[in-house]
C-alpha cells in the first residue's frame, strides 16, 4: 500500500474523523508521519480542554504502521505497551511528528537478528499551535523476526 493511499483511508477512518485526528502527512519512504487533533465541541473535556484519550489516540498506531512497511514482511511488529504524561491543557489544534532514521532500523535488525523479540520505546510530543508542549507520548513497540519459511521445515507460505 502506498502511504498516501493509508493516510486517506485513516483520514476516514470513523475512530480518527470523528475526533478530530487528522494525519496531514505520511511520506512516501514511510519515515515521517505528522498528526493533528483539531478542537472540536464533541472532543472537548469537561474543562474545554482537548480529552486525554484524543490525544492518546493521535498517537497511537503511527511507531507500528511506519515500522511495518519499513521493516518489511520479514518481522512481526505490534504495539506492546504505552504511556502519556499531560503537561498542559491542550487548547486549539494540536500536533505530532513521528521520525524513522536509518540508526532505529538497524537497530531493530540486529536486536532480531537470532529470531528473539525486542520490545523499543519510541517517544513523541503533542505541541500546541505556539510550539508548547501539551502531553509526552510513550510507545513499547515489540518486534520479531519471523521464522525462516523453508520447504524443509513444512511451513511453506505462497508470496
């Protein structure tokens, strides 16, 4: 699938269009995603504020679906655990970038190399319009190198 093609879709996804989550970009190398959450009276708390659990979910699937197709079919990737530290209300539109350089990839390789899992922390932050910090995002991404699918071993798959 090409990046464009999912940005679309999540864009009209009803968990993200309803709440005002917005991926206003993915590029096509799959290294960059940029999500916003946009204030509206559906998403707003009690206090006028942006919900926690939208800006929670802003973040959610992005380490995972940006690791997935730069890692390739070679390797179970799933998110394993996450964490969030609200800073401050979160007013107005919000946004996040999420960043894949060639260090984290070889990293992941090496860690999985032998088959074993690796479980990586990835961090991002949703700022507010003027730069500020609004909440601190913690993503446990676990990923496994898939077993070898050799006719010898009576696990052949079609490709």
């Amino acid at each position: 699938m090409k990046a464009s093609t999912l940005r679309h879709g999540m864009n009209l996804w009803p968990p993200f269009l309803f709440t005002g989550i917005h991926v206003a970009a993915i590029s096509p190398d799959w290294r960059h995603a940029r999500v916003e959450l946009r204030m509206r009276p559906w998403n707003r708390n009690y206090v006028r504020t942006h919900f926690g659990g939208s800006l929670f979910a802003m973040t959610d699937p992005f380490w995972m679906l940006l690791l997935m197709p730069l890692l390739g079919r070679d390797y179970y990737v799933w998110d394993q655990s996450g964490a969030i530290d609200f800073v401050k209300p979160g007013r107005g539109t919000v946004s996040t970038r999420f960043d894949i350089d060639d260090a984290v990839l070889e990293e992941i390789r090496q860690a999985t190399a032998d088959g074993a899992k690796y479980l990586r922390w990835f961090e991002n932050e949703v700022v507010d319009a003027d730069g500020e910090v609004v909440a601190r995002v913690r993503k446990q991404v676990y990923v496994r190198r898939k077993p070898d699918r050799r006719p010898d071993q009576g696990d052949v798959t079609a490709d």
